[in-house]
C-alpha cells in the first residue's frame, strides 16, 4: 500500500520552512555554511540540523531561518545561499 | 570505583543502584526499538535520518549503561542474550505500541523526558564519578532527542483536529507509573548515589512535562503493587509479542 502523506495533517498546517545551517569543528575554523534543512519550527530544524549533518563533532554549531536572509550578490537568483 | 565479583556481596544500596540502572537502559533499549520500528514512517529524508539517528543513540546509551553494569558483577553477554520478556524492566509507557504519528510523538516526547529526568540525578554524583561522566554525556545526546518530539508537538498542534495533547494526557499517567508512590524509602538517594530523591525527580518530570503540555493538578499514576526493582505496577517484564520485536536476534551480527 502506497504511504501517503497528509501534510496538512502531519506538519500541522505550517507550511515548512527552509533553515541554513553553519557550524565549525574548531575555534580556529571560520563559521561556514555546511547545508540546510526544511522543518516546520525552529525546534524540529535544530534536531534535523543535529542529526542529518552529524559527520563531525561540531564544536559550533547554529541555523538560520533563510527568510531571515537578506541576499546582496544573490538577489533574484534561485539559491539565495550556496554551500561552499 | 570497585568492582564487585558476587552479587552476594553487593551492598543494599549497590543493589538498588543496579536495579536502577537496569532500568533506565533497558528504557532506552525498548525506546530504540520503538524507533527502529517507527523508523519507515519517517515524514521526510531529514526525519527518517533523525529517527535513525535516535535509535543509534539509544542503543548506545543502552549499552553503555549495561557495560557500566559490569561494575556489579554483570556481564553484557548475561545482559544482551540471556534475558526474556519476563526480566525487561522499560517501563509500563512503552508496553502499548504507538496508535498513531500523533500518540507515537506523544509517548517519546514522555519516554525521552522521563530517562533524562531520572538520569539527571547521577550528574553530579560524587559517589560513582564514572556513572556521573556516562549521565553527563547521555544527557547532552538526549537533548536533540527532547528538540525533535517538542518540534513535532508544535507542528501538530497548529491542526485543530490533532490529537495530540489528548495522547500525552493518556500516556502521562502511564509515564507516572515510572516513579510509584511518592514519599517511599529511597536507598539510592540515601546512600549518595543519586542527588536527588525519586519524589522530587517524579516533580521535576511533572514541570518539564508542563512546560509543554497542561498537566492537571494532582495527577497520580495508578498506584497498586509498584515495586523499585522494576519501576512499575504488577508482574515484571513486557509484552513477549514487543519483546520479540525488540530483542537483539542475530548474534553473529552482534557487534563486540
């Protein structure tokens, strides 16, 4: 039987957002951005953020929410910010 | 730290620490098996990738706890493969499956919430500096764990029709059932393993709880034959069908 996804009901109603993530191993590191993910609250983004991006022992670690980005070089391209 | 050959010569005390701890790692190993077997229902990538990475760590923690409990004379062999459903001591909270997304969020948010408010009192133990560390480390994990049921609670609440504050009412005064009668002799306290006694760990649960959820004054689990040993009312052991579930099966799979 094919799972379907009520997205209304399973997310709540929100609509998702999309989060940026950055962290560092160390404190000699810059802060870089490593990737992002969707979640529909900043508390479902931070354990995503957590466990889809554990392939190291980050020392730091933070998510921005990508409405909150105001885009200078990107403005009006698809990607308003690009993993390096 | 010392470890002790013979169960015959554990202290009272030391016998009521193991059985303590017996029963938060076997908490946690029935809870990764609650994820191993909600794993597939994951809502997106992100989601299946944090329910597998809860189950990992449940696991270890799980493992980590019964390898601790080779200070007690107990061997991880002994812990792993030679127990039955009858000598599982999970909680009641875990016995029912989940009936839905929504009650499974509600049970682990209850589940995750109860081991780290029982595990918190070994955090500064200074009677046992290893069970402190291995505490310490759990917690820290386990925090991401508490982020991912809250978020969940959050998003479904915004459905007028979500269940989900009727299932945690439900699976709250199953979680209670962890914590028995309150004001009961308390060896492990007594004897400075833990900081803090189970009446004001079952009051710190109960304040986390509420800051999530409504919780009715005077709540109370239903109180008739809890035994400390266990952490639970009635006959000891889980269900044989969520045993079976559960139970490692595979032992030339198993890792050392």
């Amino acid at each position: 039987m094919k799972k379907i996804i009520d997205r209304q009901l399973e997310l709540g109603g929100d609509k998702p957002e999309f989060y940026e993530v950055f962290a560092r191993r160390d404190s000699a590191e810059p802060l870089t951005h490593i990737g992002s993910v969707e979640a529909p609250n900043p508390e479902l983004a931070e354990a995503r953020a957590w466990f889809v991006y554990d392939h190291h022992t980050w020392r730091e670690m933070c998510i921005v929410p990508l409405s909150a980005i105001v885009t200078i070089t990107e403005r009006g391209s698809n990607s308003k910010v690009k993993v390096v | 730290m010392s470890v002790i050959n013979s169960t015959e010569r554990l202290s009272e005390a030391d016998q009521f620490l193991r059985d303590e701890l017996y029963c938060i790692a076997d908490a946690k190993l029935v809870l990764a098996g609650w994820y191993m077997m909600v794993l597939q229902n994951g809502r997106s990538i992100a989601d299946f990738t944090s329910i597998c990475a809860m189950m990992q760590g449940q696991y270890g923690h799980a493992r980590a706890l019964y390898q601790h409990l080779g200070r007690f004379g107990v061997t991880l062999d002994e812990v792993e493969w030679t127990r039955g459903a009858k000598e599982i001591r999970s909680p009641k909270l875990l016995d029912r499956p989940p009936q839905s997304w929504s009650d499974f969020v509600a049970t682990i948010f209850m589940a995750e919430q109860a081991i780290s408010t029982q595990l918190s009192g070994y955090r500064t133990s200074l009677a046992d500096r290893t069970l402190a560390r291995l505490a310490d480390k759990i917690l820290k994990e386990s925090r991401f764990h508490l982020s991912y049921s809250v978020g969940w609670i959050k998003a479904l609440r915004k459905d007028p029709a979500s269940t989900v504050d009727e299932d945690a009412r439900r699976r709250l005064v199953e979680a209670l059932d962890w914590w028995g009668e309150p004001d009961q002799p308390d060896i492990v306290f007594s004897s400075g393993y833990r900081d803090a006694p189970d009446s004001d760990l079952r009051e710190r649960f109960l304040k986390a709880v509420g800051e999530t959820f409504d919780v009715p004054d005077g709540i109370a689990g239903h109180v008739r034959s809890w035994q400390r040993s266990i952490r639970r009312n009635g006959a000891p052991g889980i269900p044989e069908n969520l045993f079976q579930n559960i139970r490692f099966k595979n032992r030339e799979l198993a890792m050392p």
